[in-house]
C-alpha cells in the first residue's frame, strides 16, 4: 500500500471515527451534557487528492456526517420545544392573560 493510499486510509479512518461518535451521541442523547468541542477536519497537508478506490468510502461518511448534522438539528429543536413547554407549565402560562381578581368588599 503506497503511503499516500496510507494517508487517506488514515483520514478516513478520523472522519469516520468522529461521525461515528457523533450518531452514538443521538442515540443516547448525551446533548444534554457537556461535550468537548472539535475541531473543523481538514486533509492533513501534502496528502494528494482522494485514491479513487476510496471515493466510495468518502461518499459514505459525508452523507453519515450530514444526517448526523439533521440528527443534531432535530434535536436541538426538540430541547427548545421542551425547554418552552417546561417553561410554560413552570410558570403555569398557559398564554392567556393572568386572573385579576377585584376586592368588591371595600
């Protein structure tokens, strides 16, 4: 194996890794919890282009990164309806303005 195959192999290897991690999270719904931030993935310098053999296996992971992307979307609405809806019976508003009530006895 050539070592710019090697490479690529290699950086597949983190892509995959990372998204991977990614749809373990929304599966067990650890957004609720810290998690340490990444950062953005960029090829490693002086790599070449992508072998060909190896666009299938890229293809793979990118359409895995962005429905993992959806999935984090998705949730991230969810915690926010959640979050109002919480709010909402916490504070008992259910919208309407609040009962005034008139002391008539005075």
């Amino acid at each position: 194996m050539s070592d710019w195959r090697s490479a690529w192999v290699a950086a597949l290897d983190d892509l995959e890794a990372d998204v991977t991690r990614i749809e373990e999270l929304l599966r067990t719904d650890q957004f609720n919890r810290d998690t340490p931030a990444t950062d953005p993935w960029a090829p490693p310098e002086g790599m070449g282009p992508l072998p060909l053999d190896l666009r299938p296996r890229a293809d793979r992971i990118l359409a895995r990164q962005i429905a993992a992307a959806e999935g984090i979307a998705r949730a991230m609405a969810g915690n926010r309806r959640q979050a109002a809806l919480a709010n909402r019976i916490e504070l008992f508003d259910s919208g309407a303005a609040p009962p005034a009530y008139l002391d008539r006895a005075m």
